[in-house]
C-alpha cells in the first residue's frame, strides 16, 4: 500500500493529474469518497472552452447590479444565509474583476485555455473516447440586437488578438444552422475552437479507466484522513492505509476540508448550480448554446438528451437545493430551443470550485513537504483538467514547464 504520490479526488483535475504522473513513472494512488467523475465532473455542460480567453467576472454596470439585488434574475440566485460567508470572497471578486485586474487575469489563464483541446486530444486519443467528444464548438446567442452588436465586436477583437475562429451569424443564417433556435434570438456568435464533450462524466470514468489499464490503483476513501507523519503521507482508504512521499489535494470544492486543517486560508468558495435532462421537440441542437442574456446553456449528450446547466446560485455547500433557476428558464429555453418534457426525476445539484481572482490554485503547498494543491478551477475545471494535470506533474518531478505556474501560486493569498 506504499506509493510515489496520493492523489485525492477522481474528478477531471485529480484524474488527469494522476495520468500526468504515472507517464512520468511515478506509482500513483487516487482516492475519492466516490468513483470518478460523479460528482463536479460530472454535471457541467461538457465544453473544452478554448474560446473563454476572458475569466467570468464580477458585473460592474449598476443595472446587472440592482438586477441581482433584486434575486429575480435567471443567471444569478441567492439565499440570504449564505451571505455573511460569502460577503468578504464577493468584495474580493468585486475588486478583482475590475477591468485592468480582469485583464491580467485573462493574460495569467490564456496558457493554460490555449492548450486545453491540445491536452484533451493526447489523452482522448489515448483513452478511445473520440465517439463522446464533437469538434463543432458553440454557439453564444443574444436575444437583444444592442447586446449582440456589442458581442460581435469582442468576438472581432479576439480573433485578432488570440487568433481564434468566430463566425457573426445573424437570426436567419443561425435558424438555418441550428433549426431548432426559435424567433426570440436574434444573432449568435459561432465560437469554431472549442470541443463538447455529450457525456463528461464518463469521459472522466475514461480517463480513469486508462490510469488503471496503465497500472494505477482507485481507492475509496476519506480525504480528510490526510495525515503527515515521518516525512510522508497517509490517508486511510476502505482497502486500508495508504503511503506515499508526496500528496495531491485535487478536491473542487470539497479542498478546504483539507487544507483548512492544515492550516491554510485560502479563498475558495462554491458556486452551485443545476442541470436537468430533457427531451427535445425540435430538431436536435448539433452543439451547445448558451443563452448568453439569461444565463444558461442548452446542450446535446448522449442518447437524444438536451441538458440544461444554470447559471450560479450563492448558497452555503450543504444548503437544501432550490432549482428555481431552472422553474424560471425552462420556458425561456422550450421557446428559444425546443426542449420537451424533462427525464431526470429531480434535478442535479454541482458546485464550481472559485476563487476571487479568477486563477486556480496550482502548485506546492508553502509550509508542509510533500503536499501539492490542485483545484479552484472556477467556471473550467473540464476545461483545465489535462492542462492542470501535466503543469502540476512537471512542477512535481522537476520538468521544465511549459508555462510560468507562478500566478496559480499557493502563496498568492498569505
């Protein structure tokens, strides 16, 4: 039961992290409480966003504020109990999304979002998933002309800048893309980089099916067993104790539960939000749209599904669920998209791990040896996880690598 390193969590992060290690001949153990892909990983829209150059900000124009003090808007929900946590991460977030600090933040994440397809593609390829994988983008719609002209420009400017592929479609030339998009939107931006994924909590269990074939072992068991004892690690798994000299924390948003005994303070807060599976009364969407004024996605998976993902509810993590986001776009989206009757008994309830300034926490832990983080990937934890996995693995075996990790630094919120 003795190994190189323990990685804790089998989401897309952990996973690919421990992939990263073992190409790099270290005997790897990944524990979780569940089996991979089942809990974060397992619920997001499925886009490899190569597109997202620009971190989801805190809104500064003062009528997207009053709109959200008014907690009636179909993007943004909160529970007034959650607020007195929340209050100082959501100064922070205000303070880091000002328009120079948005900025550097999009310059800090664009290497890792510019090689996310390319790291996806290695271990798709590797792993035999190219049946759950589209590489046909996604397409931003706007139901309002003024939001859409506005939308235009950017996308012209970050086909400049980034060298990206966008195409400006307007209501009829969309309509006759996508059939399916009703009368209501009135032009799309088509974003031609980024990939979809139709199912991806099972291109995760994929993933981790290629770890084992490859060697690497999958436990059950407790993180918050981490201990440190004779310069290594351990963690108690349901096939017993685990030992290793080093040890990955790649939880989401369940992280703090170990490195806050740790003794570190840093930022990470929750961002839940829901998804329910539909039938479609319409000609099937042949990639995900996201209805970029209210605040949702549609998306086609796997068995003639259309999943519906929402946007962020502030609540506390073991809060009951409160889907009245999804009671309030449902019949927003049956009109714009055609989505029928719903599948799913109940609908599911994820967290996306956030920190305030837009940057994961990447790296070696400052005070304890052995001991690396990896997670607060925000909006794009399916997004980074290849990426994330092969920085962390060159940092942990003394690679070169491949990008400066320094603004994904642990230390950043001493």
């Amino acid at each position: 039961m003795d190994f190189d390193v323990i990685v804790l969590g089998a989401g897309i992060v952990g996973v690919s992290a421990a992939l990263h290690l073992q190409d790099r001949g270290r005997r790897v153990a990944l524990v979780d409480r569940r089996a991979p892909g089942e809990e974060t990983s397992f619920g997001n829209a499925g886009l490899i966003e190569r597109s997202s150059v620009v971190p989801y900000g805190f809104p500064r124009d003062l009528g997207t504020l009053f709109r959200y003090a008014r907690n009636r808007s179909t993007d943004l929900h909160w529970d007034y109990k959650a607020l007195p946590a929340y209050a100082g991460w959501l100064a922070r977030f205000w303070w880091e999304s000002a328009p120079h600090r948005l900025g550097a933040a999009s310059r800090d994440m664009l290497p890792l979002i510019a090689a996310s397809v390319a790291e996806h593609d290695k271990l798709i390829e590797r792993a035999r998933l190219d049946d759950l994988v589209q590489a046909r983008g996604w397409i931003e719609a706007f139901r309002t002309p003024n939001a859409f002209a506005r939308a235009a420009k950017e996308a012209e400017q970050a086909v400049r800048e980034h060298g990206l592929r966008a195409s400006v479609l307007d209501g009829p030339a969309l309509r006759a893309r996508e059939p399916a998009v009703g009368v209501d939107i009135q032009g799309a931006i088509h974003w031609a980089d980024p990939k979809s994924v139709r199912d991806p909590g099972a291109l995760v269990k994929g993933y981790a099916s290629l770890f084992e074939r490859a060697g690497g072992r999958i436990f059950t068991g407790d993180a918050t067993t981490l201990r440190a004892s004779d310069d290594a690690w351990s963690v108690r798994a349901e096939q017993g104790v685990l030992g290793a000299k080093q040890a990955v924390v790649a939880l989401g948003p369940w992280s703090d539960l170990v490195f806050g005994p740790l003794g570190y303070r840093i930022p990470l807060r929750a961002k839940r939000g829901y998804h329910m599976h539909y039938r479609s009364d319409r000609p099937a969407l042949s990639m995900p749209i996201v209805d970029s004024e209210r605040g949702y996605v549609v998306a086609p998976m796997l068995g003639d599904r259309m999943r519906l993902t929402t946007g962020v509810e502030i609540a506390r993590r073991g809060a009951p669920p409160t889907p009245v986001q999804l009671e309030r776009v449902e019949p927003l989206a049956r009109e714009a998209f055609g989505i029928g009757e719903r599948i799913d008994r109940e609908p599911w309830l994820g967290m996306r791990p956030c920190t305030p300034d837009m940057r994961p926490v990447i790296g070696r832990a400052p005070r304890h040896r052995g001991l690396w983080f990896a997670f607060g990937h925000n909006h794009h934890g399916l997004t980074l996880g290849p990426v994330t996995g092969r920085l962390l693995a060159e940092m942990m075996t003394g690679e070169q690598p491949f990008t400066d990790p320094a603004p994904y630094r642990p230390e950043r919120f001493r």
